[in-house]
C-alpha cells in the first residue's frame, strides 16, 4: 500500500514522516525529530545534499554509498513511511497507529 511521492512535502506530512523516520529507519541515526523534520523539508524541496549523503553513509555503515543510491534509499524509507502512515489513517484504531499519534503529539515542534 505504498503511495507515490509527490515533492515538495507538505509541513504536515513532514512532521509525520520525521517521527516516523525516526522511530523506524532512522534508528541508528542521531536524528532528533525537529532536525529529521529539517532535513526532509531540505531533501524534499532541493535534493540530496553532501551534508545529508555524508549523514546517510554514516547511518548506513557504507562510505562508498554513491549519491543515487542515497536518494534511492531515502525515497524508499519516504514511500514506506507513506504508506505506513496512509494504513493507520485507514485504521486508526490499531495499536501502532495509536502509539504513533501518541509519539507525534509528545514532540514539541517549536524546539
């Protein structure tokens, strides 16, 4: 149930993604929420940057991750974190999607 990415995220959808991403792909990352939320905003409104390619290498444990590779696998992590987030619109009432409504509004998005 994966959507397509439509580029530029919206706001919303990038705090979403960002506690999303966060929780799940991001894991190894030192991601805060309020900077995953930055970076998709800079990602998604102009591309893969050095900044974040180096980050990606980092995370992923490979130094040789060229930058299409990167893009590949950040739009992957984006489309699964899509359609993640469109099944507990569909189904509100599923565990994970309440502990995700309960993580996304813990985050003070002003910090």
């Amino acid at each position: 149930m994966s959507e397509e990415i439509t580029y530029p995220l919206d706001d919303e959808l990038c705090k979403k993604l960002a506690v999303w991403l966060c929780d799940h792909a991001l894991k190894n990352a030192s991601y805060y929420v309020q900077e995953c939320r930055a970076m998709l905003r800079d990602y998604t409104q102009n591309g893969m940057n050095d900044t974040l390619l180096h980050d990606i290498r980092n995370a992923s444990n490979q130094p040789e991750l060229t930058k299409i590779a990167a893009t590949e696998l950040l739009d992957g992590e984006i489309k699964k974190g899509l359609g993640q987030l469109a099944l507990w619109q569909q189904q509100p009432r599923d565990t994970n999607a309440r502990f995700f409504r309960m993580k996304y509004q813990q985050v003070n998005w002003e910090a």
